[in-house]
C-alpha cells in the first residue's frame, strides 16, 4: 500500500496522468492502476523504470 501511495503523490507532485506515467514508464495503465491501488506488487525492472520516469531516488 505504501508503495501504491507514494506512486500517486509523486505522480500527482509532477501532475502526470496514470496515462502519461505508464506510457513513459513502459506498462499499461491498468498494471498502474492495480499498483497505485496496493494490488500487485512490481518487479525491481518496474520499480526502476517508474523511478526513471518521475525522477525520483530509490531511496525515497
């Protein structure tokens, strides 16, 4: 869930659409959805390219 949440606020801080931020991070937006949603959890492969996309360090 916490994952989900930070996704949602980062996403928001940057004001991307689920759209915007799955196309550029390479998945659907229905895996985004379900992740923002505390459903699925992602691989590392994931992880690193939604960090990629939104700029943020791996350690946050």
């Amino acid at each position: 869930m916490l994952l989900g949440r930070n996704l949602v606020r980062l996403r928001d801080q940057r004001r991307m659409t689920q759209e915007a931020l799955a196309e550029k991070a390479d998945i659907s937006h229905r895996y985004l959805q379900s992740l923002e949603a505390g459903k699925k959890q992602p691989s590392i492969n994931v992880v690193t390219q939604l960090r990629v996309v939104i700029n943020q360090p791996l350690t946050r």
